[in-house]
C-alpha cells in the first residue's frame, strides 16, 4: 500500500515535471517569429515588432500583405531586391526606421523612408533589444533595370539581435565562410535563420555547417522555393540538421512559431 502510494506520488511529480517542461518548452519566453516567405521574417516581443529583408508582394507563394505589417524597425541585410522589395513602403506606413549599412540606408532614406545606418562589427540599440551587423559573403546592389544600372549597396551582411535574453542570427544571404566558427565562439546562438536554396547562396548541406559553426540551438531555413532554381526540402534539411543534434523548423508562408 505505502510502495503504491509512493509510486503514485512519484508518478505525480514526474507528470508535473514533464508539464512544466512542456510549457518551458512551447512557451519559452514567448518571443513570436513569423515567417512571410524567402528571407523575410517578422520578431515579436513584448509589444514591440521588426521585420528583415521584407519581399511580399512579389512573391508568390507570400500570404500576407505588407500594408498589414505592423513593425517598429524594418531591418535589411542587402540591395538585392528579393530582401528590399516592400521595405519602403512598410517603413513610410509604419513610421518605422529602416536600418542597413550605410549606402543602403542613404539610398532608401532617398526613397523617403527614415533610415539609420550602420557599418559591419557596429551595434546599435533598437530601445527594446540590441541589432549587431555582421559579414556575409554574397553581393549587394539595386539593379535598376528601366536605366540598365547597377548602384552600389554597401557590404552585404548580417544580424545578430538580442532580445529580452534571446539571441537570434539571421545571416542575409551568405556563402559558408570559416569566421561564422569565431561569430559561434563569441554568442550563444538560440536561433539562426540561414539560407539553403543554393544558386545564390549556401545549399543545405553547407547550411547544415553554418549552423555547426554558429553553434546554432535552433535553425529555421530560408531562401528556398521561392523560384524554380532554389527549389529544396525544408524538411529534409531539418532532419539533417537533427542528425547533429540540431534543431529546427521549416517553416511555410504565413506561418509563425514561438521562441
Ligand atoms: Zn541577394
């Protein structure tokens, strides 16, 4: 009878652990990503919003609008107009500050939105969490095709935020470099967002590195089946990832997830 008690009872607390566990683990400090296809993602947090690299209204496979977008910051990892499209228009209904590397930054703050500029290495403190810039490997410019131009954009990059004790990295649009190792040593990297479609950036199986070397807890893919040639499995990239003890979620447009 007391055996069966106690067995009752550790039953009990072990159910009530595993609950609590639970809860940690859905509910963690409730940070909301919200993800609106390519390399767009929407970080909300205790009233406070910010977009990256938002690309809307010209992709396809997007379900929302960006006149809906309510954002405080709209943060921009590159020229390339799959990651500058709506980023104007969002920043002017907004009020909201776009924040680039300088040239980047001058160029939109001529489009009339109000801008803030930024270099590599540099941080700049949003008020509600902490942007750093840092490299990527790939290119950056506005191609103005109508006038057969090309302007220089600046460095192309990408950020690392803190938030309220979470640190995230979305690394823009990036080759595998040897220094995301450095950048993993010196942050502990809850959730990194990284581009797998290949073509123009890293394909999976490098991403799957990236995130080794970022020491990445969580990844969620980006730059993928937008268009015909970064077609890739998200979910496949996921289990790879798992196969180095790494997690993660593909996410589809439109869909949100909680940190
Ligand atoms: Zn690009």
């Amino acid at each position: 009878m007391s055996l069966m008690r106690r067995d009752s009872t550790m039953g009990r607390d072990r159910l009530a652990q595993t609950r609590i566990a639970l809860i940690l683990e859905s509910e963690g400090l409730g940070l909301e990503i919200g993800y609106h296809g390519h390399s767009c993602v929407q970080l909300t947090h205790g009233g406070h919003s910010l977009i990256i690299d938002p690309f809307i209204s010209g992709n396809g496979l997007a379900v929302t609008r960006p006149e809906e977008i309510k954002v405080d910051y709209v943060l921009l990892t590159h020229g390339h107009t799959d990651h500058t499209l709506d980023a104007v228009p969002i920043a002017k209904n907004n009020d909201a500050t776009i924040v680039a590397i300088h040239e980047l930054a001058t160029y939109m703050s001529w489009q009339g939105a109000k801008a803030l500029g930024m270099n590599l290495g540099g941080k700049v403190s949003l008020g509600f969490a902490e942007v750093q810039m840092i490299q990527a490997f790939h290119s950056s410019s506005v191609i103005v095709d109508n006038e057969g131009q090309i302007i220089y954009a600046g460095m192309p990059a990408g950020f690392i935020i803190k938030w309220d004790g979470m640190t995230l990295l979305h690394s823009g649009d990036t080759a595998l470099f040897s220094d995301m190792k450095m950048i993993g040593e010196r942050n502990r990297i809850d959730l990194a967002f990284l581009p797998i479609g290949d073509l123009f950036t890293m394909g999976p199986e490098d991403a799957v590195t990236a995130a080794e070397w970022f020491g990445a807890k969580k990844v969620v893919p980006l730059h993928f089946n937008t268009f015909p040639p970064i077609a890739q499995d998200g979910e496949q990239f996921i289990s790879k990832l798992a196969e180095k003890g790494i997690g993660g979620r593909s996410l589809s447009p439109g869909e949100k997830m909680t940190l």
